[in-house]
C-alpha cells in the first residue's frame, strides 16, 4: 500500500456537507482513520482516498464532486514543497522540483514533463499518474488532481501560462463545457494519460519576486527527509524484507504490495538493477541467518521461522549452500570461509 498527507482531503467535508452527506462516515467506509477529514499531516492510504471520492460522487449524485474538492485545495497543502516550488528561479526548476519533491506529500503518484501525447513538437505534456504504471487512476482523483495542478502552475506563473488542452484518460465525468469554463482550454477524454498540454517554451520562464534564501532552506529540509521509497528498487526489497521476514512475508507479490507497486513492475524495476527477487531474497536471508546463528541462541527451528523458511530441515539445505557447512557447525565457531580455505 502507498500513503499520502491527508492535506490531499481538503475540502472533502464542505462539499460533501454541502450536498447533504456524512463526510464522517464516508471516511469512516473508505478506511481512513478518524481525523483524516480535519488535519494536514496524518499519513493515510492513497487508495483510501480514491474510494472516498469515488464512493461519494456515485452515492450523492454528484459526478463533478473531485473538480469541487480541487476548488477547495491550493499549491500551499504540498507545505515545503509549496515554499520550494514558490521560490523557484525558472518554470523548468519549478516543474523539476515538484517532480523530485513530491514524495513529501505522496509516495504514489508523480508529477513529470513528458513529450507531447499528441507529438507536436511545440508542446509538452505535464503528466500525472502513479509510480507504478500499472496502476489505474480512478476518475474523481484524475480530475481533482489535474485541476490541482492547473491551479497550481497558474499561482507559480502569475495567470495565463498557455494551457492548450487537457488530457484524461477515462470518459468525461461531466459535460465538456464545464471542465472548459474550469480549465480555461479543450479536454479530451479516453486519452493514453492524465495530462495537461502546455507549450514548449513555457519551459525555462523566469519567475519573479522569489526568495533563494527560503528556497534553500525549504529543498534542505526537504533532503533531510528522503524516504526509502526514493532509493533503488535493490536497496528498498532489501530493507523490506530485512524487516519483514520474520513475520513470514517473503513472497515477490507481499514485498511488491508493500513498495507500493505490482510484482510485474518492482521485477521490471529490479532487472534494470541487474538483480532479481529472488536473489536479493537469498542473500537478505544469509545474511539474517549468519547474524541470529552468531549472536544468539535461539534454536535453529526458530532461526528457519524467522527466515520465512518453514522448518529446520529446509533451512539446513540453505546452510549448506550458502557456507558449505551446516547452521550447527557454523554456530559452534567455525567461520564460513575455513570450509574453503
């Protein structure tokens, strides 16, 4: 699963309130925790959120309700990413900086500049999706998001930056014109992504009336902070399983769930890195092995439990492999390396 602030919620109770539903207990169905609807900072699930909007727009009848939440949100929710972006010298390090920083307000979804999905060589696509390409992007979500970023880009440009359509990747919520009159340019709907198509040149713009001096300070803060989730693919199976193993997960499709992505994509991701799951899961698994059998005293039964193993007797055939030398033997003070010297 990924999370997200739940400053992505505002404005979600007011426009429920305002057609007349319970924006409690619509949280309280979608799985988020309580609290989620009146605070910026608590971490919850992006999927969590998608069902709300989703739940709600079909229960109240309201099939615009994600444009009607976007109305309620400004690029300030994103916090240090906001002051960054804000403070930006240039629409091109703007656009870079939301890009990298984004994993502060989500681990899920990115915000990149893409060539033009319709190949005009005058444009250039800002795209919004998941991490995972393999992930579907529920309506509501599409349009809250995209109109987020149309907004977005109009408080760090000053206005007009030159919007010349906009692309979604499912079927109008709603009639054409009123996503028009919001986004101020043509829409097409059941594109290949969720885009908005702007021109070339708005890259490399100046941006005035910044401050280097807060923009610093915000990108230091904000490097202070890197999660795990902006390391190799390697690095990241590692530390999941290092964590995980002793509660039984080891399987690809357990370690995928919990980087957020699907089996396809993190073995994808991992055969870029010139390494497999499989590997990696052997040698975090030696490496536990060699620690709990030199450390401790836990009985080997408990040693294989902890290594997701099963049973002691596999776990032998595995100590064999790794050391040429039984888990008993190594235990009792002969090192890995005398059995091959």
């Amino acid at each position: 699963m990924a999370y997200i602030r739940s400053a992505g919620l505002r404005g979600v109770r007011q426009v429920v309130a305002g057609l007349g539903g319970d924006a409690d207990d619509l949280a309280r169905r979608s799985g988020l925790p309580r609290g989620a609807l009146d605070s910026d900072e608590m971490l919850v699930e992006d999927l969590a959120i998608a069902l709300l909007l989703e739940t709600a727009a079909a229960e109240l009848g309201c099939p615009d309700l994600g444009l009607r939440v976007a109305g309620h949100q400004d690029l300030d929710m994103l916090g240090p990413v906001a002051v960054a972006v804000r403070n930006a010298r240039t629409t091109t390090q703007a656009l870079e900086m939301t890009s990298r920083y984004l994993f502060f307000h989500s681990h899920s979804i990115e915000i990149t500049v893409v060539p033009d999905p319709r190949g005009d060589d005058d444009v250039l696509g800002v795209r919004f999706g998941y991490r995972d390409p393999e992930q579907l992007i529920p309506p509501q979500s599409v349009d809250l998001v995209l109109l987020f970023l149309h907004h977005a880009m109009r408080s760090v440009l000053g206005g007009d930056y030159g919007l010349r359509s906009v692309e979604l990747p499912n079927p109008l919520n709603i009639d054409a014109e009123r996503y028009e009159s919001l986004f101020g340019a043509p829409v097409t709907p059941s594109t290949s992504t969720a885009a908005l198509r702007v021109p070339s040149d708005l890259l490399g713009r100046t941006i005035s009336g910044v401050d280097q001096t807060v923009q610093q300070l915000a990108m230091q803060y904000l490097d202070q902070h890197i999660p795990a989730d902006r390391r190799s693919f390697t690095e990241r199976t590692r530390e999941v399983l290092h964590q995980s193993l002793d509660t039984g997960t080891s399987s690809l499709a357990a370690v995928a769930g919990m980087l957020a992505v699907s089996p396809r994509t993190l073995q994808r991701e991992l055969a870029a890195e010139n390494t497999t799951f499989a590997a990696i899961r052997d040698d975090v698994r030696r490496e536990v092995a060699a620690r709990l059998l030199t450390t401790t005293e836990i009985p080997l039964y408990q040693v294989a439990s902890a290594l997701a193993l099963g049973d002691a007797t596999t776990f032998s055939q595995y100590a064999r492999r790794w050391w040429g030398m039984t888990a008993r033997e190594l235990r009792h003070g002969r090192k890995v390396g005398e059995s091959r010297a």
